[in-house]
C-alpha cells in the first residue's frame, strides 16, 4: 500500500476498510487505503479466500457481486471487518475479526482458500 488517508484510520476502528487502486479519485483520498496492483486478480473473490493485510489475515466471509469487478477495474474494494452476518454491498466483502492495523508498505493480497 501507497498511503492511508487521513481519515481512514477512523474507519479502521469500525471495522472498514476502503481499497483503491492508483490513480485515487480526490473525493476518496482521504478514506482511502491508496495501493499499486502489481497486475489483474487471477480470479474472481470467493468466499473462503483469505484478505492479507502485512502479517494480518481473515477469512472472506461474504462476497458482493461487483466485488471482484471493482477490484479488477478500480482497484476498489470495500471491506467489513468483523461485522454481522447481513448482507454485504455489491462492491464490498465481509471478513471474519482480526485485529488489522495496516501501515504504508504493507503488501495486500486475497489468496484462496
């Protein structure tokens, strides 16, 4: 990861997360978890993959049917972290607890399951 917005690690304690890909929109900077793909995902998300953040992971729990689209195409990604079991947003995924507290250089990755 690129940067951190300064108000994203707001959003850290609430258990949500905003990935985006470079080059980041200026209305989502400072939300925003900023990283570099270094190419296209393999696959679409499943449930059952793994989020890595650095050394931190969790199961994927839920997986919103524009999720892999806006990962792929953006770099785009919402993420609830620990949250209930309703029904996530078409870009978003759900992952189990974990205490993630990402930092600039932090690789991120979504590996299978």
């Amino acid at each position: 990861m690129t940067a951190i917005g300064a108000d994203a690690a707001d959003m850290f304690g609430a258990g949500v997360f905003i990935l985006f890909g470079e080059p980041v929109p200026d209305a989502l900077a400072e939300v925003s978890v900023v990283h570099v793909a270094d190419g296209p995902p393999r696959r679409p998300i499943e449930m059952g993959d793994r989020l890595v953040i650095g050394t931190t992971s969790a199961s994927i729990e839920a997986v919103g049917q524009l999720a892999s689209a806006n990962l792929t195409e953006l770099g785009h990604l919402t993420v609830y972290v620990g949250q209930s079991d309703d029904a996530v947003l078409p870009g978003a995924v759900r992952t189990g607890s974990a205490a993630f507290a990402p930092q600039v250089g932090d690789r991120i990755e979504i590996v299978g399951g």
